[in-house]
C-alpha cells in the first residue's frame, strides 16, 4: 500500500507542472480556420493554467490589426477577442519585426500591446518553450 502512496504523490508532482505553451500564429485571419482555431485552442490552455505565449508571423501578424471590417466576406470579425486575452492571463504576445515590417505595418497597427522582436531574439523565446504548436 505504501508503494502505491509512493507513486501516487509521484504522479501528482508530475502532472501539475505548468508547462509552456507557444502557438504561432503564421496565416491571415480569414480565407481559412487556422486563426480562429488557433484563438480557441490558446483560449482553451489558459484555462489549464499554462504559460501560454503567442506568436505572430509572416501573414499571422493581419490578426491583429485594428479596425478589421469583415462585412463583404460575410465573415464574423473575431479579432476584437484578442483584446479579452489578458483576461486569461495571456498576456505575452510576441510579433515578428521583419513581418510587420513587409507589410507596411508598426506596432501602432496593432489592436493589442505585442513585443515586436527580431528573428534571432523569436529563435531564443522558442527554444525556450516545452511545446510549440504552429497554425
């Protein structure tokens, strides 16, 4: 009984180690499911209490872009659902210069406080995360 105990409180040290989560985010919010799947899925980790980040690249950086208008696609505008994330305690949301840059955009663009960070300092924050899930 003692060894079952033993590997009872083993399990239950394991299991409640708070890992960290990035998603990045690669493709434009519309045309197809990735952004918002990716939204709901991030939204879904904060509620198991992980270090979640998210990362914006290359056409992933249009997610956040103020003043998005969605009407003549007939597509619901969901990009308002980012500023709710601080609300989760995701609050480490990261954007890849060169992107924005591409793109005409700053971060004065952006409908969220983001860390605009180069490829090189984006290599290091993901090479210190458990688990990185692209969309």
């Amino acid at each position: 009984m003692s060894d079952l105990a033993a590997g009872g409180e083993m399990q239950e040290e394991t299991s409640g180690k708070v890992k960290k989560f990035m998603f990045v985010n690669r493709r434009a919010p519309y045309g197809t499911v990735y952004a918002l799947e990716a939204l709901e899925v991030v939204l879904i980790s904060a509620a198991f209490d992980q270090d979640i980040s998210m990362v914006f690249l290359d056409d992933g950086v249009y997610e956040l872009v103020k003043g998005q208008q969605t009407q003549a696609i007939d597509v619901k505008n969901f990009s308002p659902a980012y500023r709710a994330l601080d609300g989760y305690d995701i609050e480490k949301l990261y954007v890849d210069a060169d992107s924005l840059a591409a793109r005409g955009l700053t971060e004065d663009n952006l409908l969220v406080p983001v860390e605009v960070l180069s490829a090189a300092q984006m290599a290091e924050l993901m090479d210190q995360q458990d688990v990185v899930i692209g969309f």
